[in-house]
C-alpha cells in the first residue's frame, strides 16, 4: 500500500534498513544464549547456589547480579522458586546401601 512505502522510505533513509527496529524500553540483561545455559546449569544441579550461577555468568562474558540471574529464572516457569535445596535427595551413603539391596534381591 501507499501508506507502507511511505513509512518505508524513511526508515531506509535514517536507519540504512527495511527491517523491524528495536521496541521502546531497555534491552535485556542477560542474552538468550546465557539464560538457556543457566536453565540448563540449574536442571542438572538443583542444589546450585545464585551465587555460583553468578559466577558462570562472568565466565560466559555477561556480568550480572543475583537479582538479574534470579528474576531470568523466575521467567521460566519450571524454577519459580529459587532456593538451592539444602541436602542432596540422597547420600552416597544410602546410594551404596540401595546398590547393595539391589544386588542382593
């Protein structure tokens, strides 16, 4: 339509881009790249502490407070509580114990 080539134009002429530019507000903390890598740091170790999260953060090259970290989490639905658990679910003590009991039936 006339009124879309007429906005187009414009945007070609300031921008360099036909493309769909940045919404208002500020951008993202953390990149997708590192909050996929933290979701998946948390699913395999739930004991994981923010503050070890925070370190794997830097160690991704993105620097970011717990708070930052803890409110990424808390987007993703599966992690809306944020508390490392306080023991493991078993010991490696009963781990044995069950291994034994196993083997013997």
């Amino acid at each position: 339509s006339r009124r879309a080539v007429a906005s187009i134009i414009p945007k070609w002429k300031n921008f360099g881009t036909t493309r769909s530019l940045h919404g208002a507000g500020n951008p993202d903390k953390l990149s997708n790249r590192v909050r996929r890598a933290l979701d998946r740091e948390v699913t395999k170790n739930l004991m994981v502490t923010l503050r070890e999260l925070q370190s794997s953060s830097v160690e991704m090259g993105e620097r970011s407070i717990r708070r930052t970290i803890s409110a990424a989490l808390h987007q993703n639905q599966s992690f809306m509580v944020r508390v490392a658990r306080w023991k493991p679910l078993l010991s490696k003590r009963h781990m044995r114990a069950r291994l034994e009991i196993g083997k013997k039936h």
